[in-house]
C-alpha cells in the first residue's frame, strides 16, 4: 500500500483575499495530488487550513499571507498575538511562505513609504519594497506577465521548449521591490536610517535543517518592463537607461514574494509551482 503524506498549507484569515487563495490552492492541489497518483509509491494529501490564531498556525508546514491592507494585517496579527509566531514561521524554522502585494511588504525586511509606527513588518526577504508603488487604487492595471519560472516548470512537465502563455497580472496599490539589500546578521541597520522607512527585527534559524532552508541570495523571479525609474540589484543603483523593469517577484532561500495577486485569477499555475516547492522542501526538512 502506498505510504500517505499530509502537508498542511495555511493562509493568513485576518483581512484580505484568503478565500481566492484557498479556492486557487484547491485546483493546484487536486492537479498535484493527480500527478502524485500516477508517478509515485507515495500518495500526496494537502490540508488547505484558514489561520486566525497561533494553534492553527502551528499546525501549517507552509503558509500563504494573501493581498489586502498590510497595516491592517500587522495590526491585527499582533492583537492575535501572532506577529512574534510568524516571525518565528518564517525566519527561525524557515518554513516555505508567499506573500503576495500585501503579503510581499509584510515578509520584506524595509518598507519605505511609511511612518515610523504605523507598519510592523515579520521580514524574510532581504529587500526594501515601495508601497503603493504603482499609485492608488484607482490607478490599479492588468499587465501580460513573462515569468521564467512558470516556463521552466511548463517545459519540464510538458517536455517542450515552447514559452507557455504569459501570467495576467492584477496590480492593486501594489508594491515593488526598490532594492535588493545586503544579507546581514542581524536587523538591516543602514535602513533605519532611510526617512519613512520601517525594518523588521532580527531573528536567526533554529536548527541546521532550517538553515538549509536559508539563503543570501535574493532571485529576481519577475519583472514588468518599462515601468521603472530606478531599481537596484545588490544594492547598487541603475538607470532607467539601462531598460531595468520593475521588480515585482522574488525568492529567498523558503520565501517567496509578488507585487501581484495570483488569487484574483483564475490561473492556478503560480499557486501549483509553489505547491511543488512546498513539497520538496517538506520532503528535505524530512531527512
């Protein structure tokens, strides 16, 4: 008999588009449990979980922390006394995790655009993000997406080297990723010094198979082009000149961010290829 292996998959219920992620997760579960069906010794099941409170929370091997109002979601993760635990999700025992729009500033180690005290920030991503970058919510747009990510995994599974049909981005107040920072032992400390900037606090991995889960590199995983004045890579500036689109996703070690909202779509491919990062993270945390 097959050997039955539960992931359970959280998104963060306190404000936003939660249900649009757990609706999306569905689809991609149920495409990667029927590949599991057929290829492996292993039968694949996810638990697809609402998170409201610690307890749940420490159930989930992975999380998604959806689109919304991020100073909304701080505010209230702290009243519910999970901005310390999150913390501790993603950046002690680095359990794989995607923000998305709000999600993406939430899980950035500065924010800029914001007042001191307003925004409190769990960190993960070793990057300065702009809120509201894109203008106000009047201002949101749809843009065609070219994701290298999403094709390699098409071809891999398909076989093919042909490009697969581009990601629909929605953009709502989004933010976007300004600058790549530093890897640093500790708080990013040239980014307090930034006017209007917040930095999450400092937290370091618990054991060795979590430091696994780590990296000091941040990948630049999407761009929208021809929208950019200035962006940065390495923490060095560049001119709109030198044709740098806006950074809009990025992947660190367990963590994974976008600008965008996947979940406003109807498009499950994203939500499937972080599905099968889930599951082999879970599979090397296992070892």
């Amino acid at each position: 008999m097959p050997n039955p292996t539960t992931i359970t998959v959280g998104v963060l219920a306190l404000q936003g588009a939660f249900l649009e992620h757990l609706n999306l997760l569905r689809r991609a579960a149920t495409q990667l449990q029927s590949q599991s069906d057929s290829t492996s010794q292993d039968e694949l099941h996810f638990d697809l979980i609402q998170v409201r409170n610690v307890a749940q929370l420490s159930k989930c091997d992975a999380l998604i922390i959806p689109g919304g109002e991020s100073t909304t979601m701080s505010l209230v993760a702290a009243q519910s006394g999970l901005l310390e635990p999150l913390r501790e999700f993603v950046k002690v025992h680095r359990k794989p995790t995607w923000g998305t729009c709000a999600g993406l500033i939430l899980l950035a180690e500065a924010a800029n655009a914001t007042k001191k005290g307003g925004q409190e920030l769990i960190g993960g991503l070793d990057v300065r993000v702009n809120r509201n970058h894109f203008g106000r919510q009047v201002e949101s747009f749809q843009a065609d997406l070219d994701l290298p990510f999403l094709n390699e995994a098409a071809n891999q599974t398909n076989g093919s080297s042909s490009s697969p049909a581009p990601f629909q981005g929605i953009f709502i107040r989004a933010p976007v990723v300004e600058k790549i920072l530093p890897n640093v032992d500790g708080i990013q400390k040239d980014e307090q010094q930034v006017a209007e900037t917040v930095v999450a606090p400092s937290k370091s991995a618990k054991d060795d198979r979590a430091r696994l889960a780590m990296s000091s590199t941040v990948e630049i995983m999407g761009k929208l082009p021809g929208r950019v004045r200035k962006a940065s890579t390495g923490g060095e500036e560049v001119s709109a000149g030198d044709e740098v689109g806006d950074i809009i996703a990025v992947q660190q070690g367990n963590v994974f961010g976008t600008s965008f909202h996947p979940e406003l779509t109807a498009d499950a491919r994203i939500h499937v290829w972080w599905l099968n990062r889930v599951v082999e993270s879970t599979d090397r945390m296992a070892v």
